[in-house]
C-alpha cells in the first residue's frame, strides 16, 4: 500500500470515528431528551431511536447510486454531515415532539449517506488479501465512535441534558471539514456505468450471497437496539443507574467491541470467516438471554464478553460485503450493509419496547425485562443455526462464487 493510500486511510478512519459519536452521544439522555421533555412514555423513546433509521431506510436505494456515480466522495461526505449537525440543531429548538421526530428521521437520512460514502472510500482502498484486516480496523472506528459516544453524553450530560444535542451538531460540522481531505482516485479499469437505481433495488437478487452479511448484521443490530434501548432502561428502572453510571456500563461492552475488530480481521484474512461468525452469534445470544439474572457488579464482566463476541461477528460480515462485491458497486452494497443493519436497529428497540410492555401487564417489572432478553437472544441463536450451511456452502465454493461476480460485471 502507497504512503498516500495509507493517509487516505487515517482520514476515513478519523472520519468514521467522529461521524459515529454522535449515534450514541444520546443513550444516555434518552429519558431526559424524550421521555421526559415531551411527557411521553418509554415506548415511545424506543421509536425516537428508530426514526432516524427509517429515513435511512427509505433514502438508501438514492443513496447509494448518488454514491457509486459522484466523481468524488469528498464532497458528497461534506454536505451530509453538514446536513446532520444542522438536524440536531433542528432537535434542540423543535417545540413539538412532533418536529423533533421529523428532524431524527432527516438526520438519518444525512447520517447513512456519509457513513456509506466513508465505508465505500475505504473498501477502494483494501487490497483483496488484506480486506479482512482493513475493513475490521475501519469496523473498529465505528465502534469506538459508538463507544466514546456513550460515556461522553453522560459526562456532557451532567450540565444540561440538551448539551448532548448542541456537541452533536458540533462534531459532525468537524467531521465534514475532515472529509475535504479526502482524495481517492476512482477505479477506471472498467467501462461499465456505475450501477442505476433499479439495479441497486434489486443488488439481492442479482448477488443473493450478500444475504448472508446482511442477515447477520441486522440480528446484530436488532440486539444491539435491544441493548441501547430496553437494556438502558433496565439499568435505570432495576439498579437505579444515573445517566453517568449507564453510559459507564454500556462502555464494558463497546470497548472490547472496538479494539477487537482489528485482531479479528487479522484472524479472518488468515483462518476465514465462519468460525468467528456462526461460534460468535450462538455464544453472544445464549449470553444475552442471561442479562437480567446477574448482579449489579457482574454486568460489567457479562458486558466485556458481549463485547468480545460482537467483534467476532461484526468484522467477518464488513469483509464478506468488500468480497461479494466490484469496486463500481462498494457505494451501493456498503448502503444496502447499512440498511440491513438501520433496519435491524429499528426493529430492535421497537421489539424491546413492545415486548417489555406486554410483559409488564402479566409479570414483573424484573421479570419482564428478563424474558425481553431471553426473547431478544433467542433471534441471535436462531439465526446462527440457521445460517451455518449457507456458510459452509459458501466457504467450499468461495473462489467460484467471487468469479462469477467478477465476470458477470465485466459483461455487464
């Protein structure tokens, strides 16, 4: 890799880290931004977390063509996180309940359209032999921006909950100033356009394989979404945690998340995928069904684990996405990637909350947080089991499979 690659690489890498602070800059606030400024009930602060992700949802076919046909990625980068830092500030001064869900859902849409853009700079730049490693350090900026997100809304939170928007907004107008640095050279070996977006609607049909990826992803996410949501507030209703203590909790979880992903790319470049993929979702789901049966003090080891085995699963499906796909269609598979995974973060706290609303009507408010989890978990495990012969299949006819995409672009 050219010296020049390699400090193209540190900015997506710095960008992606200060892009994603904001994401969970808020968990800690969530009663006190939502629940209680607008006197609405918890349900409804799961669906706030959601709302963001249902605007990436519905944008992302636009998004990831505009992605794959713009000359330069820069500038695209630029004005959505201009765009989300003016969102949160459309939060903050919002005198309804009502606008402030409209500028969340606005603020997805700007959100996606930068991460994709950064994700899709990086896999143009990761060599095939080492984009496990690559793509797992650029997964670790991901989380450690989520992981530095956590505990840095509950220390600005201490002042006034609604600092946590104001910083929010702040940090997303310095990540864009770092994407004007950006300059990565598009790939010009093939004559094909860039994909049209019809085809990027139909991206599964054409290429089923990403599937695999995108299926883990969102049971990934819908988790996690059960964790930053209904785990949360576990935290708040069972041990009467501050927002403080909970960002401080959730951080057990996310550090060995982030500093992970790296290693675990190293592993997946040399062993392959499967192991850390299928052996990381059945651990990490039988470990969730069991949050709300420990100690105050034993969570923070229940979380260090959960971290630990979320890195196992998150890095092997970023390289699976950079394998199944031609460098003209990295915009467009990276945002389907992130769609699976927006879709599987709304599901997540909307499920949590639902759940733990019926089950509150026939249990007790422990023990409905206990079969929330149990239920939550049950997902992670299923879809280990299921999905193991796919990967089999897939890891016995990897090279095959690879070709075939390759050709098909090159005749397209």
């Amino acid at each position: 890799m050219k010296k020049n690659e390699r400090f193209q690489l540190i900015i997506i890498a710095g960008g992606i880290l200060i892009t994603m602070l904001p994401v969970t800059m808020l968990v800690p606030v969530l009663k006190e931004i939502v629940e209680i400024r607008f006197q609405v009930d918890s349900f409804w602060t799961h669906v706030f977390m959601s709302t963001s992700l249902i605007g990436a949802i519905i944008f992302s076919p636009l998004v990831g063509v505009v992605s794959d046909r713009i000359s330069e990625r820069r500038w695209l980068i630029l004005g959505a996180l201009i765009g989300n830092g003016l969102c949160f500030i459309g939060m903050i001064v919002a005198p309804s309940f009502q606008l402030m869900m409209l500028a969340r859902f606005l603020e997805g849409v700007f959100h996606i359209t930068a991460l994709s853009g950064w994700m899709a700079g990086g896999a143009e730049l990761a060599p095939d032999r080492r984009s496990g490693r690559i793509m797992g350090a650029l997964g670790g900026m991901i989380m450690f921006g989520i992981t530095i997100g956590v505990p840095l809304g509950g220390v600005i939170a201490r002042g006034l909950a609604m600092n946590v928007l104001w910083f929010a907004a702040f940090i997303s107008f310095v990540a864009g100033l770092i994407a004007i640095g950006l300059r990565i050279p598009r790939h010009t070996h093939s004559e094909r356009t860039p994909v049209k977006l019809q085809e990027s609607l139909l991206l599964l049909k054409s290429n089923p394989w990403l599937g695999i990826p995108y299926v883990y992803t969102f049971i990934d996410r819908l988790c996690v979404g059960v964790i930053v949501t209904s785990f949360t507030l576990y935290l708040a209703d069972v041990f009467q945690m501050s927002p403080s203590q909970r960002g401080f909790t959730l951080t057990f979880f996310l550090l060995p998340f982030s500093f992970l992903t790296y290693p675990v790319g190293r592993w997946v470049d040399r062993y392959g995928k499967i192991v850390p993929l299928a052996g990381g979702s059945l651990l990490f789901g039988l470990l969730f069904m069991s949050y709300g049966y420990w100690s105050e003090s034993q969570l923070l080891w229940v979380m260090i684990l959960s971290g630990v085995l979320s890195a196992a699963m998150f890095t092997p499906t970023l390289a699976m996405c950079k394998d199944l796909a031609s460098p003209l269609q990295y915009g467009t598979v990276f945002v389907g990637y992130n769609v699976a995974g927006s879709l599987g973060f709304i599901v997540g706290p909307l499920l949590g909350g639902s759940l733990l609303t019926i089950y509150k009507n026939h249990f007790s408010s422990l023990e409905a947080y206990q079969f929330t989890f149990i239920s939550a978990g049950i997902l992670e495990v299923a879809c280990a089991l299921f999905s193991l012969p796919f990967l089999l299949n897939f890891r016995k006819r990897r090279k095959q499979i690879i070709s075939v995409i390759t050709l098909s672009e090159e005749e397209s």
